[in-house]
C-alpha cells in the first residue's frame, strides 16, 4: 500500500484547542526538513471540498507556536458528509497533488478521516486536537492541559470573591460527554465537589457534601459542573434547588464558556504538539494511515484511528478518590 | 471637630474588588507608622454591629499585597440600616476604643458612612473601592485596572477560538449603570461594537456596523455588552435578534461574571491601594471626616463624600468616538 | 504652515514598549477612518533611509493590539544623524508621497524628529513608547504600565522562593536615568527598599532598614534596584557588601532584564495607545507638528516635542515617602 | 516491619518548587480523612532537629493550593549530616509521638531519608519536589510543569523585544546537572538552538546553526541555556564568542533565575501534588518505607528510594531530535 509521499496536506477540524497551531507548525517544518512540499488547508474538510490551499513553508509557520486558535480555521462540513462531497475533496486534492494528510481534530474529524480514506484510498494521519481529552490510545489530547490552567487561573479568582463574601459558587466548565476537564480543574482549584457526566452521586449526596463543609469551618465553596452532569440539572436550576434546600449558602453561577478553547498554549501542550507532528509526517512517510498519533507514558505512540474513536476514555477512579479525600 | 485619634478601625464594605487588601495593609501598616492602634473589623458594617473586631499590626497584613478578595471579608448589612443597628454598632467602636474609621468600598457603603458620621460624629474616611470606577472624585477607583485586564485578557482568548471559527460572541461584562468596564475593556480587546448603559445606539446601528465589519474583510467580531446596556434586550436576546436578521454570523454568547472581581490586583491598583490608605489615615489623625480618597491628575486627593456619591462619572465621549475610529 | 496632508508615515523607533503594535494600529486606523493613506515605516529612520515602506489599510493591522514588541521593527540608525542620512530620508519621503509623520518612541527619537523637521518641514507628531516613563508632557508613557506589572508579577514569583528560604532577593529593574519602574513596582511588589538613580540614600540606610526589618519579624526581604541607582555598586556587588556587613541574610540576585520590554499590553497600555493614535493623526490633520500627544489628567494632550525631551520627570515624592511607611 | 501509624509528620527539603503547597494540603487531608494526626515540621530537616512542629487540621491547608513556595519553609541542615544531628531529629520525632514521614524534596533530601530510615527505622516516603524533573522513578517531579510555563512565558516576551530589534538572546535558564528545563521550554518557546549538560554539541555547531537560521529568513533568535551546559563558557563568554565569530547578530543575554522557582502552581501539578500526598500517606498506613512517590504512564507509583536517587533521568533523545527538525 505503500504510495511515496511528495506533499502533505495538513488541516484542523472540529473545535479549536490551543496548541493546534504549535502541531501545524511541526507538520510544516518536518515536511521542510524532510523536504517535501507542504499544503495548509484552509476551514477543515469544508475547504478540501473548495479546494482552498495554500503552500507552506518552514517560515510561513513563524511566531505561531504560542498563539491559541489555528491560524488554517476551523468548520463544521455537512457536505463532506455527503458521497459527493467527498469526491469534490479528493479531485481538489489530486489536482493539488496532494498525497498524504494529516488531520488535526477530535473523535468527528476522525471518522470523517476514517471514511475518506476507505473511499479514496488517501493515507491520512491524525493527531488529536481537543480540549475535552476523551480520545482512546493518548493520555493527553492536545489543548487539555492548557484548558486546564485556564479554568483553575479563573476559579481561582472567582475563589477570591466567593471567599470575601462567603458565598458558594457554581462552575460550569466545559465537557458535554466526558468529566476530564470537570475532575481535573476541580481537583486543582480545589472544589468542594464536582459533577461529571460519568457518574451520578445525587442532588442528596451533594447537599450533604456542602452542609459537611460548611459545618467543618469552610467559609466559601466551589462546585464545579460539567456541561453534561447526570443530575438532571443544569448548572442554574442546580443552584436554585441548593439555595431552596441548604438556605445557608449565597450562591452564584458562573459559567466559562468558549475562553475554555482559547489562550496561548502551555509548555505541555507546546511540546506535546511539536512531538505529535513530527511523528505524523514520519508515519505518512513510512508508508502508513489511518492512525493517530497520541501520547503514552510520555511516548509518543500510533494507534488506529477506528480504535480511537470507539469509546471515550474513562475517567479516573483513583483521580475521583483523591479528590473526595481533598474535601474532607 | 478634631478629636485625637489613638485607635483606627478599617473595613471593607459592599461588593470586593482586587486591591482591597493593598489597601487594608496600606491604612494598618499608616497606622503602626504613626504609632496608632489598629483595629480590623470583619464583614463590614454587620462585623461592625456585632463587635467581630480584631486588632492588626504590621505584621497581619504581610503577604496580602497581591492578593484578590478582602481579608476582612465583606457583607451586606440590612440591619445597619436601622437605627438600632447603628447604635449596636457605635457601642461597639465605643467598648473597643475605635475613634476613627476608614471604610474601603463603593457608594452604598459611602451612603451608609455619611449617616453614621452624622448620628454619632465618628470621624469617618472612605477608599473608593469598586471595579465599575463609577464614583466622583476619582479618575480610578481600586481595581478598576485590574478588572480591564481580566476582560481583555479573557476577551483575547475568546477571540482566538472566534477567529478560527469565524463567529461572533456577543461577551457581556460587569456594569449595571455605567459602561467604564465596557468601553475601556471593549477598547482594548479590539471590539467591534460596544453596548453601555450610558447611551442607546439602537439595534439597527448594531447591525449596520457588524455588516460593515463583515463586508470589510473581518472573519470575527466580538460585540461587548454591559449588563445595564440599553438596548431593552439582555445578552443572549441580542444574540438571537442579530442571528435572525443578519444570518451571515455564527453567534455565540459569553458571560464573564464574577472572575471580574477577583485576581491578584495589577501594579497600578497595588500603588493607588498603598497610596490612598495612607491618605485616609493622614486624613483622619489631621482631624477630617466625611471626606473621600481620590486620584486626580495623578495626585492624591481628599473629596466630599457627599458629592462623591452624588452621581456616576460620565462616560468618556472621547473615549467612544476612538472606539467608533478602530473599527472601520 | 498648514500643508493638506494626504499620506501619513507611521514607525516606531528606540527601545521597544508594549502598546507599541496598539498604537500603530491606532495610527492606521484613523487614516483609513480619515480616508487618508497611511505607509508604514519599517525599522525606524533607518529604514526610512533606505525606503523600506509599506501601504497599511484597517486590515494590515489586523489581531496586532494585544501583541508586544513592533510589527514595524525598530532600530539605532546613525545613519540619521548625519545629514547625508536626513537628506536621503527626506527624499524617500517625497518620493513616496508621505507628506506627515508619526513617531512612536523616546526622547532620542524625538530629538531626531525635531532635528529632521528644522531642516526639512516635514511635519511630525510623537507618541511616547517607552517602558521608563521619563518624558515630560505625560503622565504615562506606552508601555510603562504593562512592564510594572510584569515587574510585580516576576517579584511575586521570586517573593514565594525567598520566603520559602527566608532569603533577600536583589532585584534589578530597568531605569538607567530614571526610577519610576523601581520606584512603582517596588511599592507594588512590597519591596523593603528601593534603590533609585535619583537619591542615593546611601548604603548605611539600606543597611539599618534591612536589620529593622529582620528585627520585625519579616522572615524574607526583596530590595528593587534601578539600573541607575546611585549607591556606586551594581547590584552585584551590593548583594556582596550586605552579606559581608550584615550576616544574618542569605542573599539572591535576580537581574530581569530584557523580558521587562515584551509581553502583550495592559488594557491601559492598550487604550491609551489607541487614544494617542487618533490624537496624533488629527493634529497632521490640524496643520500641527513638533507636538507630542500626552495624557494628563486623563485627557490627550498635546506639548511640543522641544519640551517634552527636556528633562527627565520626576520622582514622585509622595510616593517614596508611602513606599517608605509601607515598610515599617 | 508494619508499625501502627498514628500521627505523620511532613516537610519540605532542598530547594522548593511549585505544587509542595498542594502535596502538603493533600498529606494533611488525607491523615484527616483517615482519622490520623498529622504535624507539620517546618524548615526541613533543620526543624526536625529542633523540633520546630506544628498540629495541622484539615483547615491549617485552607487557600494554599495554588500557592508557589512552601508554608513549612526549607532550609539546608548541615547539622542532620552529622550522628548527633540526627540523634537530635530522632529524640524530637520521639517525644513529638511522631511515627511517619513524608518528606517533600529532591535527591539530596532523600538520601537524608534513607540514612535517617536506616538508623531509627522511622518509616518515611518521599515525595519528588523540585522544578528540575530529574529524579528516577517518576516521569514528572512536582513543579518542573510549572517551571516550564514560567520559562516559556517569559521567553515569549523576551521574542517580542528580540524580533523587533532582529536580536539573537542567550536565555539562561535552571539545570546544572540536567537538560529538562532547557530542552522542553526551549522546544516550547520556539528556541533556535538549546545547550544542556547532558550533550556538548560544540560551539562550532552552534554558530553553523545561527548562521543557517539567519539566511533561511529568521530575522531574531533565542538561545537557550541550561546552567549547566558543557561548552566550558557560562552564557555570558557565549554572547561574546558569537558576537566575535558571527558578527550578523546583535547579541543579549538573560538570566531567568529564581522566579522560575516561584508561581502559582499548574494544574497539572496541583493535581499530581493531590494525587501523590494521597499515595504517600497510604503507602506508610500500609506499613511502607523508604519508597518515594512518582507518576509514571499516568498512574501513581512507588519506586524504593534508593533507586530514584542513583542517577538522573536521561534526556529524551527524541524530543532532541524534534528540536532539531523544529529549527529547520
């Protein structure tokens, strides 16, 4: 199946994460380091389809690795979806020249990968750009960890305000399937509980753990609350029913939105990025496909993609202990 | 009118503002300085009527310069608002040998000092601190700087995840009745539009100027939005309304919140919090009362409180036609 | 004197200060607001020497004002201060058709724009971009904000490893000439001492202030010094004599350096720069030159240039005297 | 060898490093949650010998979480390398009722562990607290992701004054034995080339690379040093030597220093610091020793002390091999 490779298109889909930029960066450059051509594909599979491209090369890339958001776009296609959209995407890269790809998205971007590829017979690379971590065969997605200090930066300062005014405020972070974010920014802002789509505790089981806290000297709490929490609530009717049932506490909403997806990357999410484009290029190169790149025991490994889109990763057993002994 | 003053009570009052605690540790360290005692009084003029007192030296307050929030907690008090619970909290300042006060927080808390002054003539000196700047007397008020580089800051990564998707995010900020958060955050973070309590442009403006953004080559806009803006439509209505008649855009809505208030105080509110404390001390051991701390053309300043309170600074006109300019 | 102008040259020169990019931005902006051309100057007179032009529109400036450093560069040309160099310059000028100029920087720049008008009437506004806050005419000048808080920020870093350790930290800050960065970040960070090129306080003092504040009960300390200060050792060799002379601290040096010119824009910095770009082309605009735009009292003003670069500004008196309460 | 454990003792040792706090939040809530006493042992070792103890409750953690340093302090102890200093530890350990240790530190501090352990049988586990990551058995030290944020962050503003001026800067940065700042925050930032202790690339190599990096259109670059780097020039002789060599460039240097030990803590090592106190307090409840915490494939594991302090961790040679490709 091996085909030789003399231009890679590279490309980003699905939600932006930061470090998505840094990894466009990393394909360019082992492209030009490898010396072959590189194409930047602009809006995701969206331009694929209207052929909208552009060259690159090792300085087109300059000053990008600490900027959030991806300088190629990002867009949802419905047309790629379609039988006939696809074959307008492989006709513009074939008169494009383009032989290889690599994609830059979450579990949708790489379904769509995974059927082009079976069509077309186009080797193809993923490389796992969310914030939401829930991609099986990596332990980090790329733009988890910085999402992460975004979230713990701002409740740590809703903290101040809620420790002033001994108030208790509700979180809701990101994470419509998966808890990731919810378990880990709540772990490192120190929240008092956290709601994840994972698992339901019960509204009881929170009351509880909030008059607990309050009877143990606690004078402000933080819950966090994913997108997606099973209790039936969202984060606004969830303060309504704690103010109604525990009338001790003054409570507050505040929900963090897309400033989740944004920011300079961290050092992580940097390295991370550099590390997974190099490897892509080197795969496409070695004649492979349909695999994505991830990240285990800070290696840097190759998983089929059709594995990695099967399930979402689970959440952290261990990780839930700790955090309810932190709250004691 | 002077009486000597041997012991000084600070407090912080109404809604918290980073810088609140420069400020604490500016008036108690004025206070070991001069060889006065201190007193802190904990949760405001409630702390005051229930004698929750504690008196401070120079070393209680190391560590707390770059911190968000208040030390000596706030809280809003009803009970205050009576005569009787002024007179609770006179006995109280009597029984501890408080002859002095000074009182870190925004115009409800002024109103409140001003008729305490009166009933009992207790010297009284107010720090003006609030991130809406919307006080007479003062170019600044105490975390006004900070809160405007917490927006930008969070409007800079929002804007990375709107370019990337090409959206517009409608991004709503503190200011129930004035517009200084969202005219100079909006300034600064480069926004398109920006929508204050002090002035209806309409909604047909609105839409004008988002068209023009978009037929002028911009992929993004971010529309910046008081919370007592005038249109007669709250965030997430203006989004609709603008989705429904200008279906060009992806809209998305972001509500900052309470993040606003809180956060390590920047250097510039660090100083004016350092420079003003000591000011109220001065203030009050040269017998004074009644009276404001300000900053005026860089000069610390002493006003009437009365006349601080009388109404909101004006929005900037200048200021508005700059933002009119930047975004042709 | 009034000349019509209908093609303004915008560049920044000297030392580079956040909110520099902001102001050209401003510049740009206005022009195309004005429906006026802007050319964008690279590198400074150097590069006006040699013609290195480029047209800016409102989209050239595009995602540029929350970014540190210059898009236009900036660079030293002793080339300039020659005649033959302002011979050339001008002809470029004329040759392109740029019949006004603004000018982001120094004193230095400033004195050259003064020069080069003398001889050749080519109208010229500044705007002051430097981190050092030493022009007259100003309250702040661009960029000086943004590097205090880089300043306390850093400190606050350094404060948590010397307290940890109960060490001194000499910091070193910019400020050949002038203190204002030592002075402000100093009482921002909560500095013990503050060594500045304007008062040689003497090393006895710093002495006697050092064994006060051990006395006291503070466990670590942090001394801000300015490039500039006037004790006769650099900060080096002052960590060396207070270890000799004062054995009861473990002492650190820290010298900061460069990263005080870089990062992105405070929102003041950035508001401000926006202001003064609006300023700057309508004064071309009114027939004005030789002027630099200021604020005052939280207005844009404007002074003329010989004034500006006459002396240094002074230290705020009032401000030493709180850093030095700050300290008891 | 299980001995019952009814009250731990904590500290921190060596230098310190972000995310100590959270580990010594996370040991003391977690003896409270197991219902044991737990005492803080404040300045290290040193404090050990004098007894130098504290009772801490879950709330003595309250608000430490995202705070840099450590509150039990550290200190060296030249005393507890010697019998009777030990002896004097012992007695007070003793007399305190002080039957566990967990000590929060690096090598040094944990072959102190293994001696004291080896003579009074006291059980102890280490937890890995320093920034340099350079500690077998564990993929992450406490801190070096914090550190890392620090460096990368400051680089980034030093790249906006250097890319302004086309300068060439020499960034020193932490790491005299070992690579892991130096080569992961140099991949971060974008560096240009990056010397570690571990590899002499030669200065030749050095000024090939600049060379190459400046015709291929890089108009700045940043060097990054580590401490220890084994040109046999400290970073200010390499300034000069390139500067003399390769005269194209206009060459800076920076020292980050210390603050690169400070700062609030990252997530990703709050969350590490929580999930590793919790494994430590466990590990001697399950009557362990002489082990140390570590994180390795995302999962907490306990590797014997011994092992973790017989040599460094190697330098990832492909992460060397990305920066090279990345630099192309």
């Amino acid at each position: 199946m091996t085909v030789e490779i003399k231009k890679i298109g590279v490309f980003t889909s699905g939600g932006d994460s930061p470090g998505m930029n840094a990894a466009i960066r990393s394909v360019v450059r082992t492209c030009a380091y490898m010396k072959i051509d590189c194409m930047g594909i602009y809006r995701g599979y969206q331009g694929m389809i209207e052929g909208d491209f552009k060259p690159m090369d090792a300085r087109s890339v300059n000053n990008i690795i600490n900027k959030g958001g991806t300088i190629l776009k990002s867009a949802r296609s419905l047309e790629f979806q379609t039988k006939e959209g696809r074959k307008k995407a492989y006709d513009q890269l074939q008169s494009a020249g383009i032989d290889g790809l690599v994609v830059i998205g979450g579990d949708g971007s790489f379904t769509g990968a995974l059927i082009f590829h079976k069509e077309y017979n186009v080797p193809i690379i993923g490389i796992p750009g969310t914030i939401d971590n829930d991609i099986f065969g990596t332990t980090y997605t790329l733009g988890f960890d910085t999402a992460l200090n975004t979230v713990v930066e701002v409740i740590d300062k809703i903290r101040d305000t809620a420790s002033s005014h001994n108030r208790l405020f509700f979180v809701e972070v990101m994470g419509r399937d998966v808890g990731h974010i919810a378990l880990n920014a709540g772990v490192g802002a120190g929240a008092e509980e956290i709601l994840i789509p994972e698992e339901n505790l019960g509204l009881e089981r929170l009351l509880e753990s909030l008059k607990r806290s309050k009877a143990s000297g606690k004078s402000s709490s933080i819950v966090v609350v994913a997108e997606g929490d099973k209790t039936g609530k969202n984060v606004f009717e969830l303060k309504e029913y704690v103010e109604e049932h525990l009338p001790i506490y003054d409570c507050r909403v505040s929900v963090l939105g897309h400033m989740q997806r944004g920011g300079s990357p961290s050092c992580f999410d940097r390295v991370l990025a550099s590390r997974m484009g190099v490897k892509a290029v080197e795969a496409l190169l070695e004649g492979k496909s349909s695999l994505m790149v991830g990240i285990q025991d800070n290696k840097i490994t190759l998983t089929p993609i059709s594995k990695a889109i099967k399930g979402h990763t689970k959440i952290d057993k261990e990780l839930m202990r700790v955090s309810d002994i932190m709250t004691v």
